[in-house]
C-alpha cells in the first residue's frame, strides 16, 4: 500500500506506522522511544545501551565535496531491526519515516535516498558502543545490497535531546539475516535499523579526593589517579564543576614546595587511537595551564603527557569500567 505524503502529513499517518508491537518481534524487543512503525513490519534484532557515544550526521552546507558532517552525542540508546512487508520500495519507506519523524516534532539533520556504499553503511553499524558477537556486521550481508537511504533528525523531548538516525537498504536476492533469530528476508523485504539516543545527565558519584589523600599516594605509590576532573566528550576544556578537584590537587602542590609532577591524560578505547593520543595530551596540558594560570604554581614544576587508551586500569568491557580508564593521573618526578 502507497501512502502520498500529504495523507502521511494528516490522519492517514496512522494508517501506515503504529506504535502496537506485533507477535512476531523477538522476545524483549519493543519499538525506540518515540518513533512508530511501518504497517506491518516486524522487530528482528534489538539492542539497548544504558548510557554510551554514538556517531551521527548532520548536513554540511559550507562544502559540496563533504556534504556531511560527523557528530557525536552521548545517552541511552535504542536500536531496532525491523523487517518491512514484501511489496514495498526504500525509497517509499524511507518517505513515510521522513514524514512521521516530522509529524513527531523531529528536524531532518540529514538526509540521503540515493546513495548505495556498503563502507559508509559499516560506519553507521559500526558505533563505538556496538556489541558485535551476535550482530556481527558479517551477520547483515549487506554486502549485497542494492540501494540504501538514511536520515537522521534531532528533537526536545521532556526536556531531553533526541536523536534519530534510520538506516534503510533492500537486498538484491533473498537472505537468510542470522540474528540471534534468523530471519529470512526477500528482495523485496526492506532492512530498516531505527536508532534513537536519548540524552541524559551522568550522574557524579565520584567522591572527591582530598589533599591528605593525593599527597599520601604520591608518597607511598608515586602516582594517584584523578578523576574529579571533567570535560566534555571530544573536548579539552575544563569544566567548571572540577575546581574542587583541582583546589586540592594546587594544595598539595602549595605546601610541598619540592614537588614536582607529570599531568598525565588517558582515555577509554573509544574511538580512534591516534585521536586519542592527542586529546588526551590536550587534557593534561589543560590541566596544567590552569594549575599555573589560576592557582600561581611554577610552570617548571609540572610537565604534560597523553597515554591516550595504551594504560587502561580496566577492560573496556563496561561503562564502569570505561569510566575508570577516563582519568588524569598524577606522577611524582
């Protein structure tokens, strides 16, 4: 059935896309917060991520040669595989899901119907939160494809940011997708993959380290790990909220006149390694510049290096853990 966009725009909308989960989705899977389905199209696949960073794309107006730009936002994250009912075009789905994510509130970011690169659809699959052993990118074949789409649009909701990202791509011959259930897609099946991230606050339950506490461990290990010091993902810049920390660490430093340490910077696996490497030496040489800048200490006494994620206290296996591994640490020299 082909819906026009101007019946998608009024009442037909709620002919075509329903927020009613059918039988056949697999078990605990359910549709992403805020975003309805297509008419009879079934949940395959299904994740949730509590809290993790997932890459984006928004239009790019400055340069035709690089139409988008990469983004990244950091939340909860809901990702659906849905198949779509024989009969039925990318092309025409991807229509009805530009339309309801407008009905819905959301602004289109991105947008593109034409292309077909089965290296840039692993770079959407690929996010640095994804788990691979049961949706392997080999599992999708999407190696044989023959045409793909993807949007991607941003809203307030509740109060929090939204991001949807919908990948869409039908197959040149019938697949056999090994999900954790198999399911069985004819060419005319379309793959749908709808990703939502809902922002949300980390919550603080670092418990800040006294002055008494670093000098102890700079005395006795030779090191100490910070991790009261806080930026923004991708970012060097110091947040506000870390003055406490850095009030006792500049105390440490005031009475011990002797003292002199290594800032060192170092990241979780996310992401590339030699980006890694750099923003981590920004971090501490941040650190640095305001422990000289705003607390009057002599630059001579403090040296700046990134580790990037070669030095990790944990596997980055979990959030947990990856919190852990995001870190500036002290070194007595």
């Amino acid at each position: 059935m082909r819906i026009a966009r101007a019946q998608l725009a009024v009442a037909g909308l709620a002919i075509a896309f329903s927020f009613a989960a059918l039988a056949a989705d697999i078990p605990g899977s359910k549709d992403p917060p805020f975003l309805k389905r297509y008419e009879g199209s079934e949940i395959v696949g299904y994740q949730s991520v509590p809290y993790e960073a997932y890459n984006y794309w928004v239009q790019n107006p400055e340069d035709a040669n690089k139409p988008w730009l990469p983004k990244q936002a950091e939340g909860q994250i809901t990702r659906a595989f849905y198949r779509i009912p024989s009969g039925h075009s990318v092309l025409e789905i991807y229509r009805n899901y530009e339309q309801a994510l407008k009905a819905a509130g959301f602004t289109i970011g991105a947008n593109n119907a034409q292309f077909n690169s089965a290296d840039w659809a692993s770079t959407f699959y690929h996010q640095p939160w994804q788990v691979h052993n049961d949706y392997a990118w080999s599992n999708l074949g999407l190696s044989g494809t023959q045409r793909m789409a993807y949007m991607c649009a941003t809203a307030t909701k509740n109060g929090q940011s939204v991001i949807a990202a919908v990948y869409f791509a039908s197959y040149n011959e019938a697949k056999d997708i090994k999900f954790p259930a198999p399911a069985h897609f004819n060419a005319d099946n379309v793959l749908v993959v709808a990703d939502v991230v809902q922002s949300k606050a980390v919550v603080n339950k670092m418990v800040l380290l006294k002055a008494a506490d670093i000098a102890d461990a700079l005395a006795t290990k030779g090191t100490v790990s910070i991790y009261g010091i806080y930026f923004d993902t991708d970012k060097s810049e110091i947040k506000p909220d870390s003055k406490p920390t850095l009030d006792e660490v500049a105390s440490v430093l005031k009475i011990d006149r002797a003292l002199k340490l290594e800032v060192s910077g170092h990241t979780d696996n996310t992401g590339d390694k030699a980006h890694n490497m750099k923003l981590s030496e920004a971090r501490a040489r941040a650190v640095v510049s305001a422990l000289v800048g705003q607390y009057g200490i002599d630059g001579k006494r403090l040296s700046a290096k990134g580790y990037g994620d070669t030095m990790p206290v944990a596997p980055n296996t979990t959030d947990d853990n990856k919190a852990k591994n995001r870190r500036v640490e002290l070194k007595k020299v």
